[in-house]
C-alpha cells in the first residue's frame, strides 16, 4: 500500500486538488444562487426597516424627545362613534362631488412600542370622479407592516370565511393607511352584511383585528342619490 502512495502520489495530488476545486465552485456557485435568490427580499426588508426607522424618528419629534414618547401616558377614555358617516366634497378639478362613508372600528389595537396607547381603526369607502373607487383602513398611531410576499388583509363578513384580499401597504406619503382592493364584493356585503373583521399585520409582525358593526350600510346616502 506504502508502495502504491509513493508511486501514485503525484496522481492522488491532481485528483485531490481537482476536488477540492470542485468543491469550492459548487459552494461558491451555492452561495451566488442565494444571494441573489434573497437579495430582493433583503432590499425590500431593508427598505422597510429604514421606513420604520424613519418614522419612529418622527413620532418622536412630534411627542417632544425620546423620554416623552416613552413616558406619555395613554389619552383617556374617549366617546366614539361606530356609525356610519356620509360625506361629500367638491372635486375642484372635475366639478363633481367626492362621496365618503366612514366608520370607526369598535374595539382598539395594541400596536405595541411602535405606538402610545391602543388604536381605533377606521374604514373608509371614497367614490371619486377622476381616481375611482377605493377602501382604506387606517389608524392615527402606529404603523401598518406587510411581510414579504404578503400584500393583503383578510376581510369576514359575519359568519362566512375570512377571505384574502390584495392590499397596498402604507408608503412615506401616507405611513398609516392601507389601500384595499375587491370594492365590488366589499360594497355588496356591506349591503347585508352586520358584522365586518379585518384583519392586518402591525409592525414586527404583529397581527392586529379591527371589528366593525357595518349593519345600516346606505349605498344611497355614499353616492349621494346617484345609484
């Protein structure tokens, strides 16, 4: 076997050296194809993260310093209404009216230490002239967040399923509104519906339910008449 080494060594040398090399390139081709599988997910989880940041440092300068924003009690017990409120406005640009109806939610959310105290959520439902139809949820505190590849809220009407709907999520120009598609199934089980949950994803992933009493719905009354 001695014999055999010696003889072949530099034979065992090149086939030593050819795997290893081999090796190497199978790790380092392994490791270009995650990298690059993950560097968009890491951009968009960076870019959220600076949003965050960003914010925070906002909430603070408008509570007056760090040891406000962390000391600030909670505000009372204020009196909310759940009904439904209808609104209109001119559209300047168009001359026709801007239809609303909002409601706030009846139960508040934790957003934990991204906000002082617990939220109401409000629903909003706008008819516009020139930028059509759209539903939000927003909150005044706090800060909406979509996980990667999770764009969307679940939506339930009274006892039926939770369904999954598309949603765009809160940018710099509005950091506390989600944007909510499917408005026709949302306008026609507002018709009927009494009982409405969404719910959303908070920042770190924390999972926030809103709870509305949608019951007395009038489409007539948000689209002032014209329906």
């Amino acid at each position: 076997m001695r014999y055999f080494l010696e003889k072949n060594a530099k034979l065992i040398g090149a086939v030593a050296g050819i795997v290893a090399v081999l090796s190497a390139s199978t790790a380092l081709t392994l490791y270009i194809i995650n990298f690059f599988e993950n560097r968009s997910e890491r951009a968009f989880i960076s870019q959220l993260n600076q949003e965050a940041m960003s914010l925070m440092q906002e909430m603070v300068r408008e509570k007056g310093g760090v040891k406000e924003f962390l000391t600030m009690k909670p505000k009372g017990k204020v009196d909310v209404d759940h009904k439904w409120k209808y609104l209109e406005e001119l559209d300047v640009m168009s001359n026709k009216m801007i239809s609303k109806a909002e409601m706030v939610s009846l139960n508040q959310v934790d957003f934990g230490a991204i906000a002082q105290g617990t939220q109401y959520g409000t629903l909003t439902i706008v008819s516009h002239p020139r930028y059509g139809n759209q539903i939000t949820l927003s909150v005044n505190d706090g800060l909406f967040f979509a996980p990667p590849r999770q764009g969307r809220i679940i939506a339930k009407f009274d006892s039926g399923q939770g369904r999954a709907i598309p949603a765009s999520w809160p940018s710099a120009m509005a950091p506390r509104t989600i944007s909510i598609s499917n408005y026709d199934w949302f306008i026609e089980n507002l018709k009927t519906a009494t009982n409405l949950s969404i719910e959303a994803r908070g920042f770190q992933d924390v999972i926030l339910t809103f709870s509305f009493n949608v019951k007395g719905f009038d489409q007539n009354k948000y689209s002032g008449g014209k329906i």
